[in-house]
C-alpha cells in the first residue's frame, strides 16, 4: 500500500505525533529562533499546495483559522519526520510595507500554531494531506489588520538534518467594519485575452492553423477562459458587483475561436490535423455574448501586442492603427467597445504613444510607473505632449494578481493546480482590504483592479475574489464604481512617460533583432499588394489576402513573448513563414523533357500559375541565360486562379546542351514562387556563330587567292 496512504492510520499517526513531539523538544532545546530557519540551500524536496483557506478575511465572528494542504515527496530521497505549523508576522501598516512584502516576504514570528504531524516518512513521488486549525486568538489575529502568514513545513531528508522544505507564503486580512472612513471606489477589469497567440496559418479561404491545441483546453468546461466566462456570469444578479466589472477583450482572440469554430486544424510534428475544439468554440463564444451584452468593454491591442516595439517595425501600414482599431469586437460579441480607450501590455515611450493617439486613442489604462508622477494608485493624468490621458490602476493589487516572489519558488506561483485557492488571489483580495481603509494611511483614490491580461485562476478562485469585492462592499469598506466614472473623473495634473524617449528597447536587444526581420516581413507584404488588383471574376480586395500577413506581424510583437528570446524568434518565424507561403502561390513551371531549338529564334514554352483570388501582375525573370538573347519580356497579368502559358522570345547564340533558370517576382522585384528550370538543347548557329564562320570562310578564300597568285607568278618567272 502506498505510504502517503497509510498517513491517516492510528500508528502512523501516533509515529508523526512523536516526531512533533520530538521537534518541538528540539525547538527548546536549541532556542526559539531555529524554529523560523530559512530553507536548506539544496534542490527542492517537497512541493506543497494549498486546497483550503477558510477564511480568506477574518471578521469578529470568525473565531477559527483553517487551512488543509498536500505535500509531496519532489526530491530523490525519502523525507522523516514531516511536520507543519502556520506562523503570523506583525500586521503592516503602509503601503510601503505592503509592497515589500509581496516582493519579499516579511517575518512571520510574531504567532504560531502548534507543530502538527503529517507524516514520519515520505519516500520519493508520494504526498501526504495534513490540515491545521487554530484559533484567531493564538495567531494574534484580534486586531483589524493585514497580517503576513506563512505555512511552514519541516522534515529531515535522508542523509541531511532537520530544516525547512516547503512554504507557502501569503497576506491574511483582518477586518471589523465599520470604520470612520468613506469607502473606497473600485472597479474591476475583467481580462478575456489568450495566454498567447497561436495561430500559425490563416489562409484566404481555407481554415486557419494552430501550433497546437491548447485553445481549445481554455475554451472547454474548466479550462481558463471557460472560468473567466463562467465566474463573472455568477454575478450577473448583483447589479452593483457587476455594473463595476469591465470586459477587456483581446480581439485577436475573437478572430481566432470564431475561425475555429468553423472548423480549424492543428499542426503537429507530422503534418495537419483536425482540431477538437469547434463546438467548445462556438458554444463560449454565445455564452461571452450574453455576458458582454450591453456591458462595458474596452480593448486590448490585437494579439496584446507591444505597441513599442510595434511602432518600431518600418511598414508603409498603420500597424498600430490595426492593433487598436479592429472592427472584430463589434462583429463577434454585437456590443460596441469604449471609443479611444485601450489597454495596452509592455512600456510605452514617445513613439508608441504618437503611434497610438494617431490611430485615435484617448484614454490608456496602464501602470502608474509608466508616468513620471508621485501618484500610486488610481488616477486620471494627462500624457505631456500627446492629448491623451492615463488612467493608471492599482499597483499593489496588480502586483498580488500577478503573484509576486516567495522564499520558494513552487508555493506561491501562480500557476497553482485547478481547484487548489491561488495564493496570488488571497493576496488580492488582502490588498484591496488594505485600500479598503486597513491601513494606517488613508486611502488616495479610487481602486481599478488590472489582473494580468492572461489571467489565469479556476473558476473557483474567480468566484471567491468577486465573493471578497462583495463582501467588502457590504461592510461599507468599498464601493463598486462602473469605469466610466474613473474615466470620467477630474485629471490630477500631467506627466512625461517613463519610457521617455522612443527607445525602450536598446538597439542591440532581442526584440529589435526581430524587428528587423517584421519589417522586412512588412515590405514584401506591401510589394506583393501592389502587384494584385481585383479579378473581375472574384471580386475580392487584395487588402483581405494580405490581411493575415499583417496580423501576423502582430501577433509576432505580443507581450507574451517578451519573457524569451526564443519564443520571440519563432514568433518572428511564423510570420515570415505566412509570407513566404503566399508568395508559393504564384508559380512558374517548364516543361519536364528538354527543349529543342528547332531554329535560332525559338520561344521558350512555360505555365504561369496564380492559386490566390485576386489577379496578380508577374515579371518573368531569365538567369543563368548566357547562351541566350531573350526579347525583352513584358509583365504578365495573371487571372485569379488561373494558369497560363506563355512563349517566351529568345535567339540562340550557341549551340549544344544548357540550362536556363526561369522565376517570377512582383514588378517591384518581390520573388515568387520557386525557381523552375529550363534544358536546352540548340542545333542552330547563333548570329555570332554565322559571323565567325563567314570571316573564316572569306579568310580561307583570301589565303588560297593568295597562295594561287604567287604560284602563277612563279611559274611566269620560270617560263621567261
């Protein structure tokens, strides 16, 4: 039977009691201050998650504090005597303290609950579940408050001593409403974004291509954008709590679920496949349309592209323009998104911004330290220089969504098992209690919530941080507030971007290598436009085939990339792989056999071919020719879909047996297709050849005149 099994049996438990026992002798033997040890410095050995908190905000009535968890044996040795208490730190009292301690947690020895057994041995691969109860009272948890806590677990590994092997880290609220303060105005942006673009192909006509099918997981019953959906239609009912929600819709990922739920494909190491997800697509898709109807909803950049490194791609397109001013939410969802107000991921400098009040927008929803301002949390401020305005949000609680650094890597990730309360929620919901009026200072301002855009939590974890807002509502420590009134709200003065000048990137970075290869994406896309026209037949625009080609382009400067140089490379490949494969649809080919000149000036048979929907003017294009004078050759319009055969005017000026390359390109030199090759074979003398032989010739009849004449003229003398 497994060991993590036989955890809960009378003797097992008796054995883990006597290891307490032993390690809290052990605690007074050598002094207090071993109890709060920092972790071994070795490789981790248990990996720990939480799967209760209760609860998440202690009020008056509260008079217990609950927490279940699992450990698991991630190391290469068996682990003895494994034991865990949960432990509480001083409350923190401003908003310096708090940022501090979602960056680096504070100490947690002002309380503690007694050691609780849970297992006296953990052999590699297995885990154990222990739960811990104490009371308010114990841990000092009487005084309204935000207070760190730590669940600590120790063991001793095979062939080490005692230490600590595991933690979770995390912000516990205290809160005994009413207070003597107004409450605070929040407001809540509800991401509904992609964790990453991953489309990969999206040809005119045909149906668009994934890198794999993880879409397709989000989108199901459970997965990430499934809860987001289903956690905020929980409240649909209370007015209030969901009047202060709005929906920040990515557009691009309304283009991708709606192609796929026409039918898509996924590609894979050895070739394409069907994807599985259409029915997952088109029922989310109905259901985020009843959520939004009516709603707020404000955009982000297609694909949650990086409008600073998007407005360094040298393109003859707006591509900022295009990220910010999409017609994909209105033609999806039916609701039309706040006019000018955007919110965009990564720094904005002078450029961006340029770029971006060019394309129309007024408002950008963005981080407080991308101004130079004084003012941390929420605010309307005018941008110098551009006519636009920031309204900045909260950046603690911002932070705590994002989950913020621990003593140990795995605990307090955010990326916490589905079903399991994410720490980076309860630290959430502990600052917003903290701006809620916790604090020793006075709250500044409204509170507008900002969650990552590719905020990933279960459904679970959704629901009990809309639970907390409510909660908080109710004790009259805040107070829902629709964006519009942040939106609407007077400007506290201006500031310069951060960024400053238009070089957030330096030029030797990563992201301007890519760059370099996007801009050259851009100007085959505009060369190849310029050399289509509308087929009379077809009656599509050009802009719709080159279309994808820019949003390529914009998919290949999302944020989510920014993490990784290598992940930045193949999105920058994938772009231009979306180049390159529309510019094959434009062929030549020559006929299979070699060709015999029957005559000096015999043309040259090929077959032009265009498999894209609109006409398309070629140049045909002779290498490799040297023992050829081809006429010149006029560009060649190609019908939509069509093939065409062509003879192409040539001399020889050889004979025998040579190639020729023939290839096409745009008017403007852009290469199309693959080079095809032409084998000749000449039996006819070329011009130059005729030329050659007839000075021969009259050299030859010449010398004989001569020869004939000196020997009559000798014979003449001889005769005298």
């Amino acid at each position: 039977m497994n060991k993590a099994r036989e955890a809960g049996s009378p003797a097992r438990k008796i054995a883990a009691l006597v290891a307490a026992l032993a390690f809290m002798v052990a605690q007074g033997l050598f002094g207090a201050q071993s109890a709060f040890a920092q972790p071994i410095d070795a490789p981790d050995r248990l990996k720990l998650d939480v799967s209760q908190l209760s609860p998440r905000m202690i009020t008056p009535t509260d008079q217990t504090v609950r927490l279940s968890a699992t450990v698991t044996n991630v190391g290469d040795r068996p682990i003895t005597d494994v034991v865990a208490r949960f432990q509480v730190g001083a409350p923190l009292s401003t908003e310096s303290e708090v940022d501090q301690a979602l960056t680096e947690p504070p100490a947690t020895d002002a309380a503690a609950s007694q050691w609780v057994g849970v297992t006296d041995t953990l052999a590699p691969g297995q885990q154990a579940s222990f739960s811990i109860t104490v009371s308010a009272a114990e841990l000092a948890l009487t005084a309204p408050g935000l207070y760190p806590a730590l669940l600590n677990v120790n063991g001793t590994p095979a062939y080490g001593g005692p230490a600590r092997l595991a933690e979770v880290d995390l912000l516990l609220p205290v809160i005994d409403p009413p207070s003597g303060s107004a409450p605070t105005d929040v407001s809540v942006l509800w991401p509904i974004s992609s964790s990453r673009p991953s489309v990969v192909a999206a040809p005119y006509g045909g149906p668009i291509v994934l890198s794999d099918d993880g879409l397709a997981e989000e989108l199901a019953p459970g997965g990430r954008l499934d809860a987001l959906v289903a956690a905020a239609s929980a409240k649909r009912s209370d007015a209030a709590l969901f009047g202060s929600l709005c929906f920040a819709v990515d557009p691009e990922l309304l283009d991708t679920v709606s192609a796929m739920a026409g039918g898509y494909q996924v590609q894979t190491g050895t070739g394409r496949v069907d994807g599985s997800g259409g029915a997952d697509a088109a029922r989310w898709l109905e259901s985020l349309r009843e959520l939004v109807a009516g709603h707020c909803v404000v955009q982000i950049p297609y694909a949650d592209a990086d409008l600073s490194t998007l407005s360094k791609v040298e393109t003859e397109a707006d591509l900022v323009g295009d990220a910010l001013n999409t017609a994909s939410i209105l033609g999806v969802l039916n609701v039309q998104p706040r006019a000018g107000v955007v919110w965009p991921g990564g720094a904005l400098d002078n450029m961006a911004m340029r770029a971006a009040t060019a394309a129309g927008a007024r408002t950008l929803i963005t981080d407080p330290s991308q101004l130079e301002t004084a003012n941390t949390g929420s605010a309307t401020t005018v941008i110098d220089g551009t006519g636009a305005k920031a309204l900045t949000y909260d950046p603690l609680v911002a932070r705590a969504l994002g989950g913020g650094p621990s003593r140990a890597s795995e605990p307090s990730s955010p990326s916490t098992p589905p079903g399991q309360p994410n720490m980076a929620t309860q630290n959430a919901i502990a600052t917003l209690a903290f701006r809620g009026g916790l604090g020793a200072e006075q709250p500044s301002g409204p509170v507008l919530v900002a969650p990552p855009h590719g905020w990933d939590a279960p459904v679970s974890e959704l629901v009990t941080m809309l639970d907390a807002i409510d909660s908080l509502n109710r004790a009259g420590m805040t107070k829902p507030a629709p964006l519009a009134e942040l939106l609407a709200a007077p400007m506290e003065g201006s500031a310069a971007l951060s960024a400053g000048s238009d070089t957030v990137n330096p030029p030797a970075s990563a992201t301007n290598r890519f760059v370099g290869e996007l801009s050259s994406a851009e100007e085959i896309a505009a060369n190849l436009q310029s050399a289509m026209s509308v087929d009379a037949t077809r009656q599509v625009e050009p802009m719709t085939v080159i279309r994808p080609l820019h949003n390529a382009v914009l998919r290949a400067t999302s944020t989510a990339w920014q993490s990784s140089e290598e992940l930045s490379r193949k999105a920058a490949a994938t772009a231009t792989a979306q180049v390159d494969a529309l510019r094959r649809q434009v062929t030549v080919a020559t006929p299979s056999q070699p060709i015999s000149l029957a005559s000096g000036s015999s043309p040259l048979p090929v077959t032009l071919s265009n498999s894209l929907p609109v006409a398309v003017t070629v140049r045909i294009q002779l290498e490799n020719s040297a023992g050829l004078r081809p006429a010149r050759i006029p560009d060649t319009p190609l019908a939509a879909g069509s093939k065409y055969a062509r003879l192409i005017p040539t001399e020889a000026l050889r004979s025998g047996r040579f190639n020729v390359d023939v290839s096409l390109t745009t008017p403007d030199g852009t290469r199309l297709g693959s080079t095809a090759r032409l084998e000749l074979t000449s039996n006819e003398f070329g011009i130059v050849t005729v030329v050659l032989t007839a000075s021969a010739a009259g050299a030859l009849v010449l010398l004989s005149g001569h020869r004939l004449y000196r020997r009559v003229k000798a014979r003449k003398s001889n005769g005298a």
